[in-house]
C-alpha cells in the first residue's frame, strides 16, 4: 500500500511541475524573498514512521530555493515496582530513554497560485540514551541489599530525500503533507552495567561493560503526517 502512495504521489508531482497547464500558472504565490516558516506536525495513529521530527523552520533565500531544519526530542521515563514475594519489601526500576535530533537541509521549490510543490535533501543527526536504573532489586525480584544502574549512549545519522506540497488557506497559513526516502544508522555506543552489592566485603561493585552495536534502515517515511505552518 505505501508503495502505490509513493508511486502516486510521484507520478501526481510530476504532472503538476512538467503538464502545460502549470507552465502557464503566472499567478503563483506571493512569497517575498528571504520569507520565514515555522511549523508543526501531526502524526496519527497509522503513522509508525521512527523519524518523526515535531518542529521545522523553514528560510527562502529566493523565490525557488529555501533551506530547512528540522528538531524533535523526546524523553520517556518508566518506573516499575518490584515487591517482595513474601514480606513488606519493595524495589524499583527507572528506565529513562532520551533522544534529540535534527536535520539540516535544501529544497527546491515551484509555486503556483495556493499551492507549493518542493523537493530536497536533508541530513540527519540525532543523540541520546538508554539508562535503567534498579533500587533493591535484580530488575525480576525484590533483592533487599543489591542496587544496580545499566547506561548506554546512542547517537544516530542519516540521509533523506523527500518531496511534499503545500497548500495556503490564506496568505499566512498553510497545510501540507510530505513523504521521503530515509536511509538511518543508529549507533548503540560502548555503555556499562554496574552493580552495587552492599554486603559483599570482596567486591561491593562490579561493572562490566557492555560492547557497542548497530542498526540501519532504508524505508519510506512520512506517510499520513498532517503538517501545519505559519509563514512570517
């Protein structure tokens, strides 16, 4: 299904820029140069894209070309209780996993007289963490003198070629939708697990580290996402 999408979406772009009918749209949008957008975007549920940056800016250096950025950052934190199986004691587990990331890029754009078509290319960077922090526990059962912290960074970079439109309700404000083609490693760095056993007299703490890893995709993105600017 996100294949016909893109197809479509493709092929109804280039209708749009290449037919006669577009050529002789003289009555195009009255963007000024070095003109200044800033916008949000909505994700529905359909949506399952990992990239999903939540805010863009956007600056015309002329009435075709125009450089962007986008940023997105996201902490989620999770605290679970572990109680003991026969007593009154109680432990916890903290997972905290945050994430920021940007991407910096160029678009090309063609107007007309409500309406914007654009194409580009962005970069990606992003950086964060997954920590899981344990408090009297192993993180499965209730361990009275045994604490315990895993950390680990991540760091992540990529490519995206992307296309999208614009369409202005009035002169200041737009809707628009946007799909790409993203190519993303993350980087799982050297990280540790340490624990910290308050009865021992030989070794109270013992870390041990954990080896780095890896990932990557190549995979459509944007599909379903409702984006909603201002433009200054």
């Amino acid at each position: 299904m996100k294949k016909i999408i893109v197809l479509l979406f493709v092929f109804m772009s280039f209708l749009m820029v290449f037919s006669p009918a577009s050529v002789q749209a003289q009555d195009s949008l009255s963007v000024e140069n070095n003109g200044f957008s800033f916008e949000g975007q909505i994700y529905p549920n359909l949506n399952t894209d990992s990239y999903r940056p939540q805010l863009k800016f956007r600056y015309n250096f002329t009435d075709k070309i125009a450089v962007r950025c986008n940023t997105s950052f996201q902490r989620q934190l999770t605290n679970n209780t572990i109680l003991q199986s026969s007593g009154d004691g109680i432990g916890y587990v903290e997972k905290i996993n945050s994430f920021y990331s940007f991407s910096t890029g160029i678009e090309s754009q063609k107007k007309f007289s409500k309406a914007l078509l654009y194409t580009g290319l962005e970069g990606i960077f992003g950086f964060g963490s997954n920590n899981e922090y344990g408090s009297r526990t192993d993180s499965v059962s209730f361990v009275s003198n045994l604490n315990y912290n895993r950390l680990q960074p991540v760091q992540q970079f990529g490519i995206r070629f992307f296309t999208g439109a614009d369409y202005y309700l009035n002169d200041k404000i737009y809707l628009g939708f946007e799909m790409g083609l993203i190519l993303l490693r993350t980087n799982y760095k050297k990280g540790s697990y340490q624990v910290l056993n308050s009865t021992s007299l030989t070794d109270p703490d013992i870390t041990t580290p954990i080896e780095d890893s890896f990932s990557s995709s190549l995979s459509y993105n944007g599909l379903g996402a409702l984006r909603i600017g201002w433009r200054f």
